[in-house]
C-alpha cells in the first residue's frame, strides 16, 4: 500500500510541475506537442486539445511535456513552425516556462498546507500565531538512530500518552520536560512507553542509556508539544504561505549544508534518501493520519521546487543557467553543446537515482 501511495504522491507531484510548463509555454505562443501522463511507451490518446495531444503512457511516475525547441534542432531553428519554437522566443520567455514548474510545485505545497491548517494541522503549542491549538500531546518530533528507541519501534509522529519505570508512572498532563526528566531519573529499570501511531495504541519497553545526551541517560528522542489547530479561511492561506516560505527557507539551508559537505568530503549517501526510502517514510506517514500525509506532501513538493533549480545540465535551474549565459553572450549555446550537457546531465541523475536506491535497499538488510 506504501508504494501505491508513494507512486500517487510522485505522479501527482510530476503532472503538477509539468503543467506549470505546459501552461506557460502554452499562453506564450510555445507549440506544445504532447502532454503525456507517464513515460513512454504510450498506451492510449486520451484526447486532443488545441495541437496538444493528451496521452497515457505505461510507466506511471509522473508526466512530460514535449515543448517544440526546448531540445533545439534545425526543425525548430529554422523550420516552418520556427516563430513558436522555445529556442526562438525572448530570453524572458523562456525563463517563464522553466520556472513555471518549480512555482506550481510551491504553489500547491503553499495549497496542501493551506488545507491542513481549515482541517486542522498539527502545530506546536508555542509557535505564536492566530488561532487556538487543541488536544496539545507530546510528540516524538525525531528518533536517533541506533538508539534504544529507535530499536523499540519508536518512530517520529507517535504521541506519548503514558510512560512508566518500576512503580512509578508520569500521567498526563505530559511534557516534554517532565518526560525527559522521568527518563533520566528511571536507574537501572526499562521504561514502558505508552503511546498512539494515528489511532491504534502501541506499548515499547526501553532501557535509557548514557551518551545520547551529555551526562544524563536517554533513550534517543525529541519531543515537543503539539496540539491541532484549525483556521478560517483567510488566515489558513496566509498562515500557509508563511509556512511555506519557512519550509523552503530551511530546504534551502539543508541543501547548501549538504552540498557543502560534499564538497569537503564529509558528505555521503547516509544523508540522502531514494525512492525506497521515501516509500517507508510514506508508510510511516500514512499511519499518523490524512493531514500528516498532506503535510508531507507539501514537503516533497518544496523539495522537488528546490532540486530542480540547481544549476545542473537537464534540471530546469540547469536550463535556466545556460539562458542567463546566452543572455549575457548575446548568441545562442551551440546545439551540440546544449544537448550533449542535458544528456549527460540526465544520465549522471539516473546513475546518482540507481546508488541511491541501492543504497537503501541495502540498509533494509
């Protein structure tokens, strides 16, 4: 059920980004030939609209949308349709349509978040907007890996109800505080947490250890005090754009840290996350509830809005690169040259794609 999720979310997400193109390139006079949900190869024409023909192709993650001169050749140099070519439009234009996929991917996260916050979206009790927060729980907020809890099945999302060592045991009101404080006061005996994953109630036995945290014994959690809050209207899109902003703020920060260390040589593939991946952290998603499946993926959506503008050969930031520099140059990039850095740039992603996931089917076992 994960990867039938996760495939939905993917496809979503692509035809999302697609569209943005397809739409701009559209509205700016671009021959737009095809619109095609899934990759090739193709099992049916849906329909026709305008000079577009909307298919369905066979391997269900995501879409394309074929732009004419996008990939520039002598037909869209020079050829009878020359005029509503990508290539031959003004350098303003064809950054429109490059950006327009990465926008609409913002655009609908800053949506998705908008919709959590009418439904009711779990926030922290502290974090000083409008509105009033209810039915405030602990929240593991993150798990360490290798830890004790991460061992008992503790997973981020999972709300404390009750945590016991010996005869004594912390009700409710709980915090995060006095949690962590039981932990560290709890000698030699293990813990039994009780807790929810969404709506079934789960039981795990934890023996704290010292090393986690500096001086004092842990069992490899982070918490906060979270409640739900629910906004009208006008204020859940506000607050959802503020919200996005600060999401694709510390995606931002995130990405430069990681390239960063990269860069240095203290980066690897324990820091990035594939397909597989991601298909677990959708099932563990899918257990917490609806809202905190929309919320991821809003989050998803950011990220993919951030990754696709690095300045990267076949990425839309890669594209955007090489018509800054023709800009500046004042004449285009050879043709040669341009698609030689996209196809290479496409296959270096595949081959990074495959060691990922490689890599992830590995840390399974």
């Amino acid at each position: 059920m994960s990867i039938i999720i996760f495939i939905i979310i993917l496809a979503v997400l692509i035809l999302v980004h697609e569209f943005g193109h397809f739409i701009v390139a559209v509205k700016s006079g671009i021959k737009v030939s095809e619109f095609g949900i899934g990759f090739p190869p193709r099992l049916k024409k849906l329909f026709r609209w305008k000079e577009t023909d909307f298919t369905l192709n066979a391997i269900p993650f995501g879409g394309f949308v074929k732009i004419f001169g996008e990939n520039p050749n002598e037909e869209s140099i020079s050829g009878p349709d020359s005029a509503r070519s990508f290539v031959n439009k003004s350098k303003w234009i064809q950054s429109l349509v490059l950006v327009a996929g990465v926008s609409f991917n913002i655009i609908f996260a800053w949506l998705l978040i908008s919709a959590g916050f009418m439904s009711g979206l779990p926030t922290p009790v502290d974090y000083g907007g409008p509105g009033k927060i209810e039915n405030a729980r602990v929240i593991i907020t993150s798990v360490t890996k290798d830890s004790p809890a991460e061992k008992a099945n503790l997973k981020t999302g999972d709300a404390i109800i009750s945590i016991a060592s010996g005869k004594n045991t912390l009700f409710a009101p709980l915090s995060p505080e006095n949690v962590s404080e039981f932990i560290k006061n709890s000698g030699d005996e293990k813990i039994d947490i009780v807790y929810t994953r969404g709506e079934t109630e789960l039981r795990s036995s934890v023996l704290p250890v010292v090393g986690i945290v500096e001086n004092k014994k842990a069992i490899g959690i982070s918490m906060d005090l979270i409640g739900i809050l629910h906004l009208p209207f006008y204020q859940a899109f506000w607050e959802g754009a503020k919200t996005t902003v600060s999401l694709l703020q510390a995606i931002v920060v995130g990405l430069y840290g990681f390239l960063r260390d990269i860069v240095l040589g203290r980066g690897g593939f324990s820091q990035v996350t594939g397909p597989v991946g991601i298909v677990g952290m959708v099932g563990d998603v899918s257990h917490l509830g609806f809202i905190y499946l929309l919320s991821f993926t809003a989050f998803i959506s950011l990220n993919l809005a951030v990754i696709n503008l690095l300045p990267f050969p076949a990425l839309d930031g890669g594209r955007l690169l090489f018509v800054f520099i023709e800009a500046i140059r004042r004449k285009p990039i050879s043709v040669r040259v341009a698609n030689t850095c996209n196809g290479v740039g496409f296959s270096l992603l595949i081959l990074l794609m495959v060691a990922v996931t490689v890599h992830d089917v590995i840390k399974l076992f």
